[in-house]
C-alpha cells in the first residue's frame, strides 16, 4: 500500500512537472512577444 502511494506521489510530481515546465515557457514566449511589440 505504502509503495502504491510512492509510485502514485511520483506521477503525480511527474505531472507537475510537465505542468509548470509548460507555464514556463508560455510564459517566456509572452514575455518575448510583448519586448518585440515594445522594440516596434
């Protein structure tokens, strides 16, 4: 039961993961766009 828990806990950070890697880089590609609008 307590390895069930571990190997569901790692999936789960797993997915954070791929979360916040994502919010990362839409982030980053908006922060790109708005400097590129303000050098126009």
């Amino acid at each position: 039961m307590i390895f069930y828990i571990f190997a569901n806990g790692n999936l789960i950070a797993k997915h954070l993961m791929k979360k916040y890697i994502s919010l990362f880089f839409a982030v980053g590609i908006d922060t790109l766009v708005i400097k590129q609008s303000d050098t126009r």
